[in-house]
C-alpha cells in the first residue's frame, strides 16, 4: 500500500529497529537487532527526501539505488527492491548488518540535518531477508553459457562479489578456500551478535543454485598448485584477504594469556559451529579480568566476545580519543552497553606477569596533529604509567597484508607493504602484473571492510570478462 505524505521525515523519527535488552544479549551470540516489520520498514523507508543528488549513492562503496529501493519499499513492492539491490550488490543482507553505516550511506544523509537519517542500513537487510524468505531468486533465465571458466581463490566477500558477477554473465566460476564454509571473515571473524551463521549458509545455497561452485576444505599453494589453475581455467581471481598480525612490538606479548584477536575469535567460532579441530584451541575467558588493546571493529568483536564468555570484567585500552576510534559509533555503544569499559587515551607499553600475563603497563596520551589518514596522533604524557590488572590480554591491532608464500615476484607483484598490486583503472579492472590474474579485496587495499571488498570483487569480474571479451 502506497504512503503518501511527503513530509513524513517530520511526522516520523528515525526508528532504527527493536534491540534486545543488554542482560538478554550478553547470554547469547546471536544478533542483538529484531527484525524490520513491513509497516515499520515502509515507514522508515517513505521518510527519504529523494534528494537530487543522493549523497548516500556516492558514499556507498557499491553505489546502491538508496532512493529507488526505499521508494520500492515504502510502496510494498518488496521483490522488485531485492532485483535491484542485487544490481550492485551481492551481499546486501550482510552489508545492511554490518556496514558502518553512520560514517558511509547514513552519515551522508540529508536528513542528519537534525531529522535522524533514514536507516538505510535496516532496510536493505529487511529487503533481502524478507525477498528470500518469500522464494525470491535472482533471475538467471536469460544467462547464456559461454563456455568460460574462471577459478577464484577465497569464498570472502571479495570473491562472492566476483563469483556473483561472472556466474550472471555466463562464465562459470569455482570457488576455492581452505575452510569448510564460505564467507571468509563473515564466518570465520565477525561474531554471530553481528551477523548470524545462517545468513551465510542461504546465501551459500542461493549462489550454488545460480551454478557457483565452491571447492572447500582446499588451500591454493598447499593442496592445489597455483600454476595448476592457471593452466586450468581461462583466468583466476585472488580474494584472500589478509592474515598477518600486527604484534605490538612491546616487552611480554608472549606470555601465557595473551591473545592474537583473530585466533581468539576463530576458535570461538568454532567451538560454536562445531568445527574445532582441537578443544584445546578454545579460549575461555570465563571469570577472567580482560584488557583488550585497540579501537576498531575487531577489538570491539573481541570486548563483546569476551562479555558473552562471561568474563568477570572488560577493559578496552585505546590509545586516542573516543572521537578518533576507527570503529563504528554504533558498535562501541553496544559494547559500552554490554558492560565493556572504555580507557581512551591509553598507550600499552609492556604486559607484565612472572610466568603468565598480570597486568598491562599503560601511558597516558594527548592528542596532537592529524596524520596522513586525518587522524589525530596520540603524544605519549611523559611519567604517566600506570599497570592494569588482569588475567587475560586480547592484542587487536590490525592485520598486514601477507602475500602468500607460493607467489612469484617476477609474476604478481606487491606493493612496499605487502599489497598485491591491481589497479582499479589498469588496462582491465583490478588486473595484476599477470594478466590472466586478478585480484580484490583485503589483499590489495588491506584490511578494510566487507561492502568495499564486495565492490572490488565485482569490478575484477568486469575486468576478467572485459579481458575474456565475452
Ligand atoms: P576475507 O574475508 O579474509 O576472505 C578471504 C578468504 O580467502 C578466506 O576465506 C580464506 O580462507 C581464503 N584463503 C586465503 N588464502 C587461501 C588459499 N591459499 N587457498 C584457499 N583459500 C584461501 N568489515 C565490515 O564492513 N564491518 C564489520 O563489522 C567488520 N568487522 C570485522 C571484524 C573482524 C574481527 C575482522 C577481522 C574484520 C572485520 N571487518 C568488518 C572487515 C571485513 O571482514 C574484511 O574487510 C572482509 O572480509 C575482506 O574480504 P576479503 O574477501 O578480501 O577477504
Ligand atoms: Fe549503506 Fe553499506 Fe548498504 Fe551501501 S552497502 S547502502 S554503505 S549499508
């Protein structure tokens, strides 16, 4: 039914939707948002201004038709919407999870004007979610086969979105990755409070139906040759992301009780989806004190991880401000509500303990000019030590990029820090220095965040198919 008031972004507030109660989330790794229901997603979705220039269309790394679905929405035409958030996007119902919607689409609405943006975010989770479960699929009908195969190493965002494009286009892709599910960091990284397992399950099961095959369980380099494939198929696309840890380079980070983020929150992953090779590889932080070292997005997964196990207390150290945290806004207000205490200003300069960690040596910090990133840098206050106790250390400070070891220099080069190097505007999107190889994601812009990886991965596909010419 079709709303008409044109005014309704006065008359109705931003409604973002239901949230669990902290006491009930911290019991359970599940996601802390309810459901959209129609009449509230077609209300928050009527609330868009249609702005001339939608400036949430270009903030978005994939560039979605905001209005035009949210139009779609509000007048109840859910299927439609889903065909055309899936124009430039392959994972919307991830993306409107867990992208950080307050510094992309939602922080450049016109509304933030005092009005509360339109959530965006909501809405195009609550279109897919609510297109699948009516039997919605993407249309495949006119696709004709070209008889092109392409390999794809890596089942993260980056080579779904590259899967996504080359499968609608009529090259078949296969999809290798050396875990037992797809979805990269959306399964093995971001915890089940953010983003459910089974989300990437159907979306596994909706891509295998549209004839993407996926080879899991085998690790390119190990169990298959990466020469092999290039001998195989008519191109390869890497999406590998990045793994190498950033240590923090200070005295103690090897004692017992010292935590690598990502290893903390795989093993937790799969101690809960039953994939643990060895129990003995699960961290429990139950009844500990825990310090959690870092402000992005992986500390904060850490902190609520850590909350969920029942730790006897969270501490998250950072070394600026709150204005200057990496991560988003939203998600350091659940954890601040989930219990996790914040000391900003924080530097680490050694964790301390005899035979295992008891405490975290921090310094103070004031904030000085901008960097490079436009963020500001953190001075050390001299004579400002100070030791936190705890039982329990979590390092989150990033990853590096971390070429493979199978790579061939003369072949597939690398940037100074490590990047592969694909130039979005090269002869083909995202070509490497072998081009029959292309590649996308974390691996070439470093860690970074789902929608982007998304976005790269679908335009290394045009380039393979420009490269193909099909
Ligand atoms: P990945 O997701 O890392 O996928 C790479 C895949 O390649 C993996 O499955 C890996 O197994 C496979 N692979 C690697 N080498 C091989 C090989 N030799 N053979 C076979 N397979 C191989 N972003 C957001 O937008 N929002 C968030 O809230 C958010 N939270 C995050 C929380 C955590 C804890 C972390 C670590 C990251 C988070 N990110 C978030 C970032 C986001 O997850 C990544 O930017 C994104 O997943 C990168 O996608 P990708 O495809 O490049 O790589
Ligand atoms: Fe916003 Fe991310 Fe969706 Fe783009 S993909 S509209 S940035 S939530």
């Amino acid at each position: 039914q079709q709303l008409s008031n044109d005014f309704q972004f006065i008359d109705v507030g931003r409604q973002d939707p239901a949230k669990k109660n902290a006491q009930r989330r911290v019991q359970e790794f599940a996601e802390i948002y309810e459901p959209f229901r129609p009449q509230e997603a077609a209300s928050q979705a009527h609330r868009c201004l249609h702005c001339g220039n939608p400036y949430c269309e270009w903030k978005c790394p994939v560039h979605n038709y905001i209005p035009n679905w949210l139009q779609l929405v509000s007048e109840g035409n859910i299927l439609e919407a889903a065909e055309l958030s899936h124009r430039t996007n392959s994972l919307p119902e991830v993306c409107g999870r867990v992208c950080p919607q307050d510094r992309l689409c939602e922080g450049d609405c016109t509304l933030n004007d005092g009005f509360g943006a339109v959530t965006i975010g909501s809405v195009e989770k609550y279109i897919t979610d609510t297109a699948f479960a009516m039997g919605w699929r993407p249309d495949m009908s006119g696709v004709e086969p070209t008889g092109k195969r392409v390999a794809i190493i890596g089942a993260g965002p980056s080579g779904i979105g590259c899967a996504d494009i080359l499968v609608r286009n009529g090259v078949s892709p296969v999809v290798y990755d050396r875990y037992p599910e797809i979805g990269g960091l959306l399964t093995f990284g971001i915890p089940e409070f953010k983003l459910e397992k089974h989300v990437m399950k159907r979306r596994r099961s909706v891509l295998e139906e549209m004839g993407v095959e996926f080879r899991l369980n085998t690790e390119i380099g190990r169990d298959i040759q990466f020469d092999d494939l290039l001998e195989e198929y008519d191109a390869v696309f890497m999406g590998m992301g990045t793994y190498k840890y950033m240590e923090g380079g200070f005295p103690g980070e090897q004692l017992p009780g010292v935590h690598k983020a990502l290893d903390f929150l795989i093993a937790n992953v799969n101690h809960t989806l039953g994939f643990e090779a060895d129990p003995a590889d699960y961290v429990s932080m139950e009844g500990q004190r825990v310090v959690v070292l870092g402000g992005g997005d992986t500390a904060m997964d850490c902190n609520r991880t850590s909350i969920r196990q029942h730790a006897k207390n969270v501490t998250c150290a950072y070394r600026r401000d709150e204005a200057n945290m990496p991560g988003s806004r939203r998600e350091v207000a659940n954890a601040r509500e989930e219990g996790v205490e914040f000391l900003f200003n924080r530097q680490p300069i050694a964790i301390v303990g005899d035979d295992r960690v008891e405490g975290v040596k921090l310094v103070r910090t004031r904030m000085g000019e901008p960097d490079e990133h436009g963020r500001r840098r953190a001075e050390v206050v001299p004579g400002s030590e100070e030791v936190i106790a705890c039982d329990a250390v979590v390092i989150a400070f990033g990853f590096q990029a971390s070429p493979a070891d199978w790579f061939d220099p003369s072949s597939i080069s690398v940037d100074e820090r490590g990047r592969v190097t694909a130039p979005e505007h090269g002869e083909f999107f995202f070509q490497t220095s072998n081009k029959k190889v292309f590649a996308g994601g974390d691996m070439v812009r470093g860690s970074d965040l789902v929608v982007t990886a998304v976005y790269e991965g679908r335009q290394a596909a045009q380039g393979i198919l420009d490269y193909l010419n099909v």
